[in-house]
C-alpha cells in the first residue's frame, strides 16, 4: 500500500442527513496522489455511524474510522487531537506493513 500524501479528516456528530454527501464528496476528487479519508464519528445517535460502516466496507483501503461510543466533545476532548493520533497510529502501522500495490478511487492512473 503507498503511503497518503494527503489525510482528509472529517469530524460529524448527527449528520446521518449529509454525511454520504460529504463523503462521496470527498471520493470524487482526481488526484495523482494517494490520499486517506479519516472519519471520526462523535457518538452519534441518528444513524450516522452506520452510514460511515457502508462506506468503510466498500472502501477498506481508503476510510478509516473513529467511532466513538461517548461523545468527546462533551467532555472537553479536542476532535483534532484524537485525529492527529489516529493519523499517527496509521502512519506506524505502514512503516511495518509490506508494500503492495493498491488502488484508490479519485486517482488519475
């Protein structure tokens, strides 16, 4: 798997009514690069999460999800710290993984 270049991080609480929206936003982009979709779900109770799981199933290689089970945000944790470590934790995860070809939607071949 090639390393992103780019990580898209997108925050959603109760946004079941947009969120495949942004989303399918987010997979139309032409790029020459590989990129990352990193979605973190802040407890949701619409459905919201479940939407993301669609996606996540189609796209394994490409969406990468934080689902909470208690919203954070209540609690005064800052959203953009848990992405910064889940993008860390991804990145280290890479540097042991062996390297294979994949492809991922949006990008010019």
């Amino acid at each position: 798997m090639m390393k992103p270049l780019i990580s898209i991080c997108c925050q959603t609480y109760n946004h079941a009514s947009y969120i495949r929206e942004c989303i399918d936003g987010f997979l139309m982009q032409q790029t020459t690069f590989p990129v990352e979709i990193l979605i973190h779900d802040d407890a949701s109770s619409d459905g919201t999460d479940n939407i993301i799981r669609e996606y996540e199933a189609k796209y394994p290689d490409l969406i990468f999800p934080i689902y909470q089970t208690e919203n954070q945000y209540s609690r005064g944790i800052r959203v953009a710290s848990i992405n910064y470590q889940l993008r860390r934790r991804r990145l280290l995860d890479r540097s042991v993984e062996t390297t294979k070809t994949s492809s991922f939607p949006g990008i010019a071949q």
